[in-house]
C-alpha cells in the first residue's frame, strides 16, 4: 500500500484484528465501531445508538418502571434543571462493542409484584433483538441488575415547572 500515511492500515491488518476489540460507552461518549465495509463504502456504528436502542427496547415491556438506580435517576432530574441541558435516556445502561458482537448492561427499577425472572428474560429477549435487527451485531450477552422496585402509589413526581 505505497503513498498511505505511516498510520494507515491494511486490509489484511483488519480482518486479523480480534473480533471482540471492544469500544465501551457510557452516557456522552462518542466511541463508534465500524460493523460493515464493502467496495461501497464502510458503516460505522456509534456505542451511544447501541445504547438507545437497548434503552428504547428495555422500556418497551410492561413492568420496567425506569432505567438506572435511584442515584441515577436523582442525578437525572438534576440535570434536567439545568439550562441547556436534558435528562440522560440511556441512564442505566452500559454497552461494550466490538467489531461483530455486543455485551449490554441494564439497571433497572420494576414495578411491584411483577415475576422478575419473567421480566428480565422478557427484557433481554426484547434488547437482544431489537439491537441485533437495527445494527447486525450479535448480542453475547445483556446483564440485568434489578436495583429497585416501585410500589403502588410511589409514583415518580414530575419535576414541577420552572415557570408558570
């Protein structure tokens, strides 16, 4: 490959590179991972859609009261406070991406007297193929931390308005 620059890579450099060189993601990170390259061009994938589309799908089901523990949420309605700035929707969940895979981590809060075994197979059934069908990776694993249950009438408060 003569006349590239001294940091370019090869084909051949790529396709032996481990299919599991992760790019973690949290919250604002923008590390992206490319998923596809053919003679048209290449397609890159962010961490951070990988994360809302786990976090859209985790939603989905009945019984998911809200993503993140309670700091997280309490972080969450602060930052909705501040000017210019808006509550994270991919709080409580956490993404590794590789070239071909994906492992997901969720926390989240479910409402009482829902079967957790039930919801959480509920929940990674739902994440696994929604993010599988959206982006081509395969999803190795998705771990669910329960780190709260709402009860009946803890209803969370809606932030009150800032002006009337």
């Amino acid at each position: 490959m003569a006349g590239e620059g001294a940091g370019a890579r090869s084909r051949e450099d790529v396709s032996t590179e481990s299919s599991w060189a992760t790019t973690s993601a949290r919250a604002g990170e923008a590390a992206t991972t490319e998923v596809a390259e053919t003679e048209h061009g290449r397609t890159t994938i962010a961490a951070g859609v990988v994360q809302k589309i786990a976090a859209v799908a985790t939603r989905e089901i009945a019984g998911v009261a809200a993503l993140g523990g309670g700091v997280a949420r309490v972080f969450g309605a602060l930052r909705e406070r501040i000017p210019g700035s808006s509550a994270s929707q991919t709080s409580g969940v956490a993404v590794e991406v590789g070239e071909k895979q994906a492992a997901i981590d969720l926390e989240i809060t479910v409402e009482y007297g829902i079967a957790l075994p039930d919801l959480a197979r509920a929940v990674r059934r739902n994440v696994i193929t929604a993010v599988e069908r959206m982006t081509g990776l395969e999803v190795v694993e998705v771990n669910i931390v329960v780190s709260d249950i709402r009860l009946p009438g803890e209803e969370e408060s809606p932030a009150p308005a800032r002006v009337q």
